[in-house]
C-alpha cells in the first residue's frame, strides 16, 4: 500500500530528475554529461514527455558550439573556420558563411573560405589513419584533425545514414564563378522539418599534373566537405549539386594522390 511518504519521495525523485534535464547537464544513471544543452524541446510529439523527445531530431549547444542532431548524430551547423555566432541558415548566402579549405589529412588551413588561390598547400601524402585513429564502425578522432574539442571529421558511413535521413534543397544562385558566393544546399530532417543542416557551395581547390596547386574551381556549383574515410587507395567526401543530388563522393585525380585535394570540414560530436 502506498504512503504518503512513499507519495513525497516520488514526488522529490521526479522534481530532481526535470531539474536535471533541463540544467545544461544530462544525468544518467549516477553520471553527469556536461556540455550539452537541448534547445527548444518539441512538446507536442509522444504527448508532452520531454524525455521521449531528448532524442529527436533538434538543435542544441554541444561543446559550446550550435549544433543539430539528426538521426541521432550531433553535426555542427557551420563549416569549420566560420564565426559561429552567424547565422548558419540566413539568405542569401555570404562570404562569412563559407568556411575554410583542408586537405585531406591535414589540419592546418590551405586556404580561407572567401580565397581563390591556396596559400598552403604542399604536397606531403599524409598516411591513411591521418583522420581517423579508430575503424570505419568505430571512429576515433585522431592527432590531426581540425575540427574543435567534442567534434571530429565524420567517416563516410556517418555521412551516408546523414543523407539517407534529409531532403535536399537548392537555395540561392547557382552558377560556377569564383566571385559567387551565394548558393547552399540544405539538408532537412525527414524527421524533423524544423531542423537542418545549410551546406555553402564553395567548390574545391585541386592542383595540375605537376603537382602544382590550382585556383578555386566549383564555387557556386558543387558543395564537398570531407569524410576520415580511405576507399580502395582514394578519399571520400561528402558531394551535392543544384539537382538536390547528394552522394558520397569518392575523389579521382586521375592517378595522382587524391589527399592533395582541398575540401571544407563539417564536424560530427564525438
């Protein structure tokens, strides 16, 4: 039978516990998650429980930075390199929303978002684990990468459950100029219509047959940023164009060394 003591300490267990949830700190059994603070919950799905809402797709801070899980991975909304206290989705799309340019395993800056030469490119191959400590099944952020502390490069399987849980949206001009800047593509949760993730079209920077760097090509034309991932000897990144199409891209240099190419970085939580 039932006290009303028992009654009272449900009643204090409950209390702490939405207290919990809503402090910027998640508590699960007897561990404390800092770092994480869920953003506008959605009440009016599964009722008005909250806790069954902690894992649908919404926008959060995480590790200080704006965010948006989608398929229950944490993706950051900003092209690393950008100041992320803009507006990721505003239009029309700007130089200051266009991120910097990596080569592939590297983590210093090749170029800055607004560039149309490379100002640090070389020609080292860094080695396949350069982005990635771990296996394709389990990542593990390694030395080199650029991305912030609670983020790391996505591996192409990330990228591929990504696409499979968006629709895909054109916005702006669309056109392939080195001076525009305006086109994005927005991936938008098929679970969640409210949330999305906005991709600037900046093109790549490849280099010639000798190895020689090029000037910006794509920009306004073909969104990329990078995957850890390493695919029979070639790198794998993340492609989109104005059709909506987006794929995982695997890069081909014609038999040069597909890691001297410069795409931008969109990290994942660890």
């Amino acid at each position: 039978m039932e006290t009303k003591t028992n009654r009272s300490r449900l009643s204090v267990s409950s209390t702490f516990a939405l207290l919990a949830l809503f402090s910027g700190s998640i508590v699960s059994c007897g561990k404390t998650t800092d770092n994480l603070t869920l953003q506008s919950p959605d009440l009016t799905k599964q009722g008005s429980d909250d806790t069954e809402n902690f894992l649908d797709d919404s926008y959060l801070t995480h590790f200080g930075l704006p965010a948006a899980r989608i398929n229950g991975k944490i993706w950051m909304r900003h092209n690393l390199g950008v100041n992320t206290n803009l507006d990721p989705d505003a239009l029309p799309m700007t130089t200051a929303r266009h991120g910097n340019y990596y080569q592939w395993g590297k983590q210093v800056v090749n170029a800055t978002g607004a560039a149309k030469q490379q100002s640090n490119y070389n020609t080292m191959v860094p080695h396949d684990k350069s982005w990635n400590a771990g296996t394709e099944q389990a990542p593990l952020k390694a030395t080199a990468d650029p991305c912030p502390s609670g983020y790391r490069i996505p591996t192409a399987t990330e990228v591929k459950n990504l696409i499979s849980s968006v629709k895909t949206l054109a916005e702006g001009r669309w056109a392939s100029n080195s001076e525009n800047y305006e086109a994005n593509t927005v991936l938008i949760s098929k679970s969640n219509p409210a949330v999305k993730l906005t991709i600037p079209t900046q093109g790549m920077f490849n280099f010639n047959n000798k190895l020689e760097p090029s000037s910006i090509i794509n920009r306004g034309k073909t969104n990329y940023f990078w995957t850890s991932t390493v695919f029979g000897g070639r790198v794998r990144g993340f492609q989109s164009l104005q059709s909506g199409s987006a794929t995982v891209y695997t890069v081909n240099t014609s038999g040069y060394d597909s890691k001297l190419v410069s795409f931008n970085v969109r990290c994942i939580a660890i």
